[in-house]
C-alpha cells in the first residue's frame, strides 16, 4: 500500500512588519488657576439595573385588585390550642410583704444631723418689704401751708363719630420693653482680615486664541427648488366719472322795480324770494341803496311764504 505525503509551504515575510500605536501624553499648561466647584458631600449616583415593563398597546384589562391563586400540593394541619379566656385577678397597687423572723433594731438620732461640707460661701437671702418702710424721727413740728382748693370746671369731650366709607386696617406698633437676663460681658477676639495683594504671573506676550468663522461651501450634487410666492396680477376697475355737456336754452330775464313804500303794515304783504333768475350785478350795485329792508318786523311764516 502506497502512501503519499502533501507538503504546505506557506509565503510569509520576514521579518513580520507590525504597527503599534503608541499614545503619547500631551501636557497642556494653564496659565490662570480655573476653580471647579466640587459639591459637600459629594453625590454619588449609583446605578442600579431594574427591569423594564413591557408597553402592551392593545387594550388590555387588568382586574384590580389583581386575583393571585396559589396551589398548594398537599394540606398543611398547624395545631393550635384552644382559645379559652383566662382571668387572673391582680391586685393594684400589688402588696409585697416581706416577713421578718428576727426583730432588728437600729437606733437612729431623731432629729438626724445631716453635716454636710460647701467649699464656697453661701449668701443667705433676707426678706425686704418693698417699698422699705423708712421712719423717720421729726423733733418739731413742721407747718406746710396748703391752698385752699378751688373747683375747677373741666369740659367734658363729647364723643364725635367719623364716617370712614372704606376701612383701612392701621398697625400701631407699641414699643415694649423687653429686659433680657445676660452675664458679664466677655471679651471675643474677632479676626479682621488685612486685605493683601496676590501677585498673578502673567505670561507677556499673552496668548490669545481668537476664534475666526470661516464660510464653508457644501456643494449639493442634486438641484433644489426653493419655493418662491409670485405675486399674481389682479386687474381691479376703477370707476372714471365720465362729463357731458348739456346745453340749456337761456332766456335773460326782465328786471322789474317796485317801489316799497316805508309803512309799518308792509310786514302784511308777503315777499317772494322763489324767483328763478337773479338781477344783473351792475343793477344790484345800482339800486342796493334804495332797497333797505328791517327783518326785525318781518313774520317767520310771511318771510318763507308759507
């Protein structure tokens, strides 16, 4: 029996080029001191994985409360007694007697002196009416002159009552004295902080870091419409007054002149003002003196005509 043997030969270069990257730390100075506010105590959150209810969005009704069966394979018998009320008679205050066989006697000093030592001085309180009763001793008599009274009459204020249509609630403030039991006072040192300049290094030149917006141009492969409203023309009508002339045949009227005579009764006659044609303006300026009427004794319904 033959036996054949397969040989792998598999190309790999020597040396293996690997690549590794290696991070390198980058110090970043900070020139002026930034403060981080750091709560005390400081929060801890700790977060504690719990299960999450699934949301079942089909109207689902859940009986409340919820009915929970729980089968029990096999019967349990628990024995208990009985409950039968027992009462036990106690007497209250409850009376201990103690017997004693052999009398004992103790011989006790009655008053029984209490000696008892205080290492300070004790003030004894003396009680002292007051006012202090004060007598004083006068070896000869004194005469005090007193006037005779006189009565005096003194009005009495009547009371006088206010309309206040609106009341205004007034707070008066009653100064009470309040007297507050303090010791002697103690002497409390209080520090007074000195203010000091703080010298800051500051780097000259200072570095500025000036952000500079740069427009950035996206160019869109596809066009884009962007809608924009035309203004659509409306024709609106306007309305032209449109003038013809009317030719009306005109005939000159004739003035007549009438005289008035200057009578009281001439108030009687009615005056006609309903005349179609006015008087020519040369005449009007002629006879404007001879014409002066007084419409203070003219009647309202004869002046109108009716």
């Amino acid at each position: 029996m033959k036996v054949f043997t397969l040989t792998v030969i598999k190309k790999v270069p020597v040396p293996v080029p690997i690549e590794k990257i290696v991070h390198v730390p980058v110090e970043k100075h900070i020139h002026v001191p930034v403060k981080v506010k750091v709560l005390k105590p400081y929060p801890v959150v700790k977060h504690v994985p719990y299960e999450v209810k699934e949301i079942i969005k089909v109207p689902y009704e859940v009986p409340q409360p919820y009915p929970v069966e729980k089968k029990i394979p096999y019967a349990v018998h628990v024995p208990y007694d009985r409950p039968v009320p027992v009462k036990v008679h106690v007497p209250a205050p409850y009376p201990v007697e103690k017997k004693v066989h052999v009398p004992v006697k103790v011989h006790v000093p009655a008053p029984y002196p209490v000696e008892k030592i205080v290492h300070y001085k004790v003030e004894k309180h003396v009680h002292v009416d007051k006012p202090y009763p004060v007598e004083k001793v006068v070896h000869y008599p004194v005469k005090v002159p007193v006037e005779k009274p006189v009565p005096h009459y003194v009005d009495k204020p009547v009371p006088h009552y206010v309309d206040k249509p609106v009341p205004v609630p007034v707070i008066k403030k009653v100064p009470v004295p309040v007297h507050v039991p303090y010791d002697r006072p103690v002497p409390v040192h209080v520090e007074k902080p000195v203010p000091y300049e703080v010298k800051i290094h500051v780097p000259a030149p200072y570095p500025v870091i000036k952000e500079v917006p740069v427009k950035h141009e996206k160019q869109v492969p596809y066009p884009v419409k962007i809608p924009v409203e035309k203004p659509v023309h409306v024709h609106i009508e306007k309305h032209v007054p449109e003038y013809h002339e009317k030719h009306v045949s005109y005939k000159e009227p004739e003035f007549v002149h009438k005289h008035i005579e200057e009578e009281h009764h001439h108030h009687h006659e009615p005056i006609h003002h309903h005349s179609s044609y006015s008087a020519p303006i040369e005449e009007h300026h002629e006879h404007e003196h001879e014409v002066q009427h007084d419409f203070n004794y003219h009647d309202y319904h004869s002046y109108h005509g009716y």
